[in-house]
C-alpha cells in the first residue's frame, strides 16, 4: 500500500526533514582528514537527540550506527568505526534518517574532504545533477518511471555507472514504504504519482561499472571495480503541480 499523506502528517515530516538537513550541516563542519567515522556518527546521534529526534538507522533491522557513512567505493550502509580515518582526497557520503513525532525522513549528500581528484569531482557533481533532474519529473498525474528514466538517461550521458540493486523508497510512517523508486527504467511506466505521497530519491551512480558487492560485515556495499560512488537524496512530497523537497531549510 502507498499511503498519502495529510497536511498535518506532511508538515510533521517537514519538521523531521529539517533536523535531517540541520544534521548535514552541522556534520559537514567535520570532514576534514584525521577524523574518524566514529567520531562523526557520535556527534551526528546527539544533534538529533538534540533536536528531539531519533537516529532512524539505529538498530534498524539490526543496524549499528547512527547514520550510514560511506567512503570512496562504498555505496551505502558503511559502519561507523574508531578504525576508519578521512583522508585527503576522499569523498564521503553522509545517510542521516530521522524519526520525529512518529515521522521519519531521509537524506543522503556525498562530500569532498580536501582536494579531491577529477573523476570524483565529475561523479559528484553529476550524481547531484542526476537528482534534480529526476526531481522535475515529479507532480500529481505523472508516471514514477519517469523519474527514474531520466536519472538514468542523465548518468549516462556522462558515462556513470547506475546501481540497479539499490532503489529509493516512500518514507514517512515507516523509514522504508511502498512504491521503490529505481534509478533507472523506462519513460511512461510505473505507477501514477498522486497528491500527498512522499517519496526518498536518490541516485547512487559509480565511476566506473554498475556492479557492487556485499562485505563480510552484511551491511557495507561497494562498487565491484573499486571506482568511487556518489549518492544524493531527498524526501520529497508530491504536489499538484511538482513537488516539495522536505529535507532542506
């Protein structure tokens, strides 16, 4: 079932999307060389705290951490730990989640830490573009393929590769709903969007090949090839005529 949200209900998953976005800002202070993943999902579980929220990651189907960080080949779910360090040159994507008054939201951005190389800069600011390009697609009437055909037609026009194994989802009452948002597909297809859903987007594109692997700890995926990875992702509400992003300001 796809649920649609109230005003109310929307306005509340506005309010958590908000301590969600405050968090990246805050978090992204902190990439710098030297520090640590640990150090990082530390702060990034007592700002939401802070702010009245839960880390919506936490113990999530048995899930360690606070919030996913990913670094370089690792697409998502990377574990927080004392033994990872930044480096210079790295990129790092923060998956910050949270429930507040009972409403989750979800948001992903991938960061520079230090001067980082040509092809990073090239998959960064595409998977970016990736996710506005797909965001247009979206109002009241239109099909949900749409979006995702555009994603894809994007990425590859600028020769990135995009992870198949990985979709958006709806979010709200629950961190994961119905309907998955691929990152790929075909234009007219899918289901019709209507006033009121609200939907995570988020393109996860690679460097290099498409194809990823699982880690022996279950949680952590990365790109078969060892190329970086970018993600980008907004919550986002279904309006009449477009959209709202309900993770930002």
């Amino acid at each position: 079932m796809i649920n649609i949200y109230n005003e109310e209900e929307i306005n509340t998953i506005k309010e958590s999307g908000h301590i969600t976005y405050m968090c990246h800002q805050h978090l992204k202070k902190m990439l710098r060389p030297g520090v640590t993943t640990k150090e990082i999902d530390d702060e990034a579980g007592k700002f939401i705290r802070s702010q009245g929220g839960i880390p919506s990651c936490l113990g999530y189907e048995g899930y360690p951490a606070n919030i996913c960080i990913s670094i370089n080949e690792e697409v998502v779910h990377g574990i927080a730990s004392d033994e990872v360090t930044l480096k210079e040159g790295d990129i790092v994507t923060l998956d910050i989640c949270t429930l507040y008054k009972g409403y989750h939201s979800d948001s992903a951005w991938s960061y520079p830490v230090g001067h980082i190389n040509k092809e990073k800069e090239h998959l960064m600011y595409h998977t970016e573009k990736a996710l506005y390009t797909g965001l247009k697609e979206l109002k009241a009437g239109a099909k949900l393929g749409n979006a995702s055909a555009r994603i894809e037609q994007y990425a590859k026009r600028h020769g990135l590769g995009v992870v198949r194994e990985l979709v958006g989802h709806g979010v709200g009452h629950e961190l994961h709903e119905a309907p998955d948002v691929p990152n790929y597909g075909k234009y007219n297809t899918g289901i019709e969007l209507k006033a009121g859903m609200v939907i995570a987007v988020e393109p996860m594109l690679t460097a290099g090949k498409r194809y990823v692997a699982l880690l022996d700890d279950d949680w952590t995926i990365v790109t078969e090839d060892g190329h970086p990875a970018a993600h980008f992702e907004h919550t986002v509400v279904i309006r009449e005529d477009g959209y709202e992003i309900l993770t930002g300001e």
